[in-house]
C-alpha cells in the first residue's frame, strides 16, 4: 500500500507494492525502449518510482521543452521511438515547443504525461495545483493524436497502441496522459509480459504508381526533390535507383539533406534555395516530389513556377497538392519509391526516351548548375563563410551525427553540408530556438545505448545556445560525448540581417550574453574560445576528448544573397 498526504498528494512512504506507473515501465520495455527523457513532477512520482524497479534510463533535462529535443534527437540518431516523460500543467505545457519540431519533422515519440487525479476531471476547477481545463487539448496542435487513461489495466494496451501510431507513417509524437491516482494506486494487473507494436501499413494505389510510369516513360526531363520523408521511409536506396533509371537530377531539401549521394553526378546537393537550381526544377516536364510540401524554402521562398506535371507523393495527405497541383500519391516514401523503382524497371522506362536537357545531358546539367551556384557565391565576399564551413566539414568525421540549431551556420549547412556516412539533423520543421544541443544530447545517448560512437556536434549560435544552456548540466551529469560550437555574433544574427536588409536597420536583436567559456567552465565542461581560423583543429581535439566539451567561436557570418529577391 501507498500512503499519500491528501493536502500535497505527495506519497508519505512507499513499498515494493506495483502500481500504474509499473505497467508503463513494463509496457514500454516490452516495446523495446531503452531510454527516456524528461523531468519528474508532483503528479508523474508513480512513474519514477517504477523506474526504480525497472530497467529504463532515464536521462534528466533541466527544462522540458529540452527533454522534448532531447527525445527527438534520440530517435532521429537511433531510428527509434523517442519516449518522453512529462508533468502535470506548467512541465507538460513547456514541452509543447519541442513537440511542435518533433511533430512538423515526423519524428516518432510516445508522451507519456502525468495528470491531476481523476476526480478533478471533467471542467471542475477544484483548485489542484498544476491543474488545467483540457491538458491533452494543449497537445492537439503538436501530436498525432491524445489519450487520457481513466483505469490501470488500460496502460498496456494505450501504450501498445500510441507507440504503433508513432512508428506509422506519416509518424510522430502521441500524446498519453495518467492521472496521478492511476499511476500511485496499487494494481491487479499482472507483470507486462510482451507487447507488439509494428507500422500499419501505407502503400500506394496501384493505379497512381502505372500512372506516374505513363508520365515518366515519356519524359525527356525528368527531376526529383527529395524530402524528409525520403529520410524518414528509408527510400535511399530506392531513390538512387529511380534518379539512375531516369537519369534525373535529383535535389534535396533541408530535412532531406542526405537523402542521396552528395557527390554522384545526378545531385544537384542541397541548394534548394538558389535561383539556379528553381530554373533547373521549373524546367522539369516531370517532377518527382517526395516527403516534401513544396513549401516555403523548397520553393525558393514560393517563387517556384513549375512548367511540367509533378508527382508528389507522401504519407500525410494534407500535404498533397498542398500548394501545387499534381499526381498526389499518399503513401510511405519507402513504399512507393520501391514500388515506382520496380514498376519503372518492368517497364523498360530507362530505355524509352533520350533524356536531354534542351541539349544537355543530365551529367552535364547537374555540373553546369552547381558550378553557377560556386560562381555567384564567390561573387558575393564570402570568402570567410565559405572556409569556416568547409573547415567544419574537413574536422567532423564522415560518419558523425551533426545537430544543427536555428542560425546562420546551420542556414548555410542546410544548403552546403555534405552528410557523407552521418546525418544532418536540423531545427527546420518548426524552426524553433533551442534545438542543436538537447537534440545532440539524446542523439548522443541514443547512439551510445545501441553500443554506436556515441560523439556527436551540435552547432548554436549565441542567442539560440541561451535557450538550452540549462543542458549543460545535464551532459555533465550523464558524461554525454557531445561537442557543442557555439558561434557568437552578439545577438540574432539572421534577424538582424533581415531587418537590416528589409528596413535598414536592426531593432532588438542585440544582446548581452555570457562568458560562454566560463560559463561552461562553471558547470565543469572544459571549453575553448578560439579564432574563426582555428576552428577545425578546435573541433578536432574536441572530439578525442572524453564526455561533454564547448568551442566557441566570436566571429559574424554573412548569409549567402537571397536568390527570390532577384
């Protein structure tokens, strides 16, 4: 039996009694979890107090909505589910904007959030601390979908259920939330034994895959936009494939970064948001669109006016024809580039028409377009940004995992970063502050746990460090392998050059900010400062050392001349 004193519904003593919160753990580790993030709460002690008898490792963020990334830069490193652990009311709403990014990338996690007890349910306001109207309702905008469990023999099949969910495309967060007496309560439930979570199922329709074949048999200029959805159905390797039987140029964006090879003679890279590269796509009689919406930095800012037919094909439909017309094909990326590659292959579809660009062979055009895109950048006096990239490039590993926060390295990384044998991880699904650190925190955990090198980089800039600089602790206290580059410019650097280019000046985005070397030094991570030169060595000692380190970098970045302006 538990005691709790009714005036703080905080447990007085505790036995080896189960309870709800023990068919959580049990649950989540017969589906395979091996870690969890988050805080603990008032209301969520049930939880923890089964994790002391369970096998979970439970890694403890200083603010939620950094256990959020946390969770999601585990699954993004890992390839699997991201749990997160959350309290009642102010933890489960802080979390909210770590969410947003896990839910717009389609990052798959399972939320599991404390609530008050039940009997203050149902619009009373009995005055509980934390209390809220609707808490799943705060989640709606943010997660696939949202549960309230009322009765512990429910858990299993929840969690059964929300985790199935995440892994499905198009997959993401599910929210689930347990009153506080549910999880403390003691229970009847036997031991979870085993549980079953597998993906449902999203093929395309066979007539759309003929369909797209009949348009692709014909093209003379076909051209592919990878997506991250390309990333997250595992369709590399159909990708490839398809691009080679059409011998289309293929283009990804910046959540598809990586999606294909950086250096194949068919890969336009990643410089979606160059004028060159708009011309080459709008030039398409066939477009293929996967994983992606077309959206705001796809289409060079909605300057994009495609004169072919597109197929698009992805698993959300909303996303369908969301903002061109075309083929809409809702389907996993991952099935329905293996089913087109092998419908395009029974068809002979390589061997039906000469593919020309006007002229120009596809090879050729891909070589042509990237050497414009060199010419204007040097055009531009950016000497300085095109070497502190490159020497971040030459100093990061080819297979290291690299999380990317929203500022201007990470803007440039999105067009210029070569992912080789890594993954590039970046903030651009929501575009949120705060993401590089936590992200690579449990990246970093995550690789470590499935016995991979568990060192990877993280990339901030002043402003957007400040957001999770509480997680510095958290890497000390976990000894996380993470290398955090912090490149500070005095203040939000993308913002002030827009403003300045777009009114002339800059209003508010100066700010004071830390010693960050001695603010790391304060939570003992040893860190460096260093010239913008000295970058790559930096980076380089960096990653032979043992657990959490910082390189800051004072220096001010121009962003490339925006192309949809012209």
């Amino acid at each position: 039996m538990i005691d709790f004193d009714p005036g703080t519904a905080a447990p007085t003593k505790g036995t080896n009694q189960r309870n709800g919160g023990d068919l959580v753990v049990e649950t989540l580790e017969a589906l395979g979890a091996k870690t969890v993030f988050g805080i603990p709460g008032q209301h969520a002690l049930g939880l923890f107090d089964a994790m002391g008898r369970g096998n979970l490792h439970f890694v403890s963020s200083r603010v939620e909505n950094n256990s959020a990334f946390a969770a999601d830069g585990y699954s993004r490193a890992t390839g699997e589910v991201g749990v997160l652990f959350l309290s009642t009311g102010p933890g489960a709403l802080t979390s909210l904007a770590g969410l947003q990014e896990a839910y717009a990338t389609g990052v798959p996690m399972v939320v599991v959030a404390s609530q008050i007890p039940l009997d203050g349910l149902g619009a009373r306001r009995k005055g509980m601390l934390h209390q809220l109207d609707d808490q799943k309702a705060s989640a709606a905008n943010v997660t696939k979908s949202q549960r309230l469990i009322q009765h512990a023999s429910g858990i299993p099949s929840a969690i059964q259920d929300a985790w199935t969910e995440a892994i499905s495309s198009p997959q993401g967060p599910v929210w689930i939330e347990i009153p506080q007496n549910v999880l403390l309560d003691p229970i009847m439930v036997p031991p979870v034994e085993d549980a079953l979570a597998e993906a449902f199922d999203n093929p395309p329709r066979v007539e759309l895959i003929r369909e797209a074949v009949k348009w692709l048999s014909t093209a003379e200029r076909p051209a592919i936009i990878a997506g991250g959805g390309t990333r997250r159905g595992r369709a590399e390797k159909s990708l490839l494939s398809i691009a080679e039987q059409l011998r289309a140029p293929v283009i990804c964006t910046p959540g598809g970064n990586g999606a294909f090879p950086w250096t194949h003679e068919l890969s336009l890279q990643s410089w979606i948001e160059d004028r060159y590269m708009t011309d080459v796509l709008e030039d398409a009689d066939v477009l293929i669109v996967i994983g992606s919406s077309l959206g705001e930095v796809t289409s060079n800012y909605f300057t994009f006016e495609p004169r072919g037919r597109i197929i698009q094909i992805d698993a959300e439909p909303r996303v369908l024809e969301s903002n061109r017309p075309g083929l809409g094909i809702r389907a996993d990326a991952g099935q329905a580039l293996a089913a087109l590659d092998e419908a395009l292959a029974a068809a002979g579809a390589a061997d039906t028409v000469t593919r020309s660009w006007h002229g120009t062979t596809p090879e050729d055009l891909v070589k042509d377009s990237l050497a414009k895109v060199k010419d204007r950048l040097e055009s531009q006096d950016l000497a300085k940004e095109l070497k502190f990239m490159a020497d971040i490039r030459e100093a990061v590993p080819a297979d290291m995992q690299t999380f990317w926060d929203m500022t201007i390295s990470a803007y440039w990384g999105w067009s210029c970063w070569d992912a080789r044998q890594g993954q590039f991880h970046s903030a651009q699904g929501a575009g949120g502050l705060g993401y590089g650190f936590p992200a690579a925190i449990g990246g970093a955990v995550g690789l470590e746990t499935t016995g991979k090198p568990g060192r990877v980089l993280a990339v901030s800039g002043d402003g957007s460090s400040m957001y999770s600089i509480s997680e510095l602790a958290t890497a000390k206290q976990h000894n996380v392998p993470v290398t955090w580059l912090i490149v500070d410019d005095g203040g939000y650097g993308i913002l002030r050059e827009y403003m300045v280019g777009a009114f002339g000046k800059a209003t508010a985005t100066e700010l004071a900010r830390p010693d960050f070397v001695k603010l790391a030094e304060s939570f003992g991570v040893p860190a460096r400062r260093v010239a913008p030169e000295e970058v790559g060595d930096a980076l380089k000692a960096s990653f032979e050392a043992d657990g959490p380190n910082v390189v800051v970098v004072e220096t001010l970045l121009k962003m490339f001349g925006p192309t949809h302006l012209d």
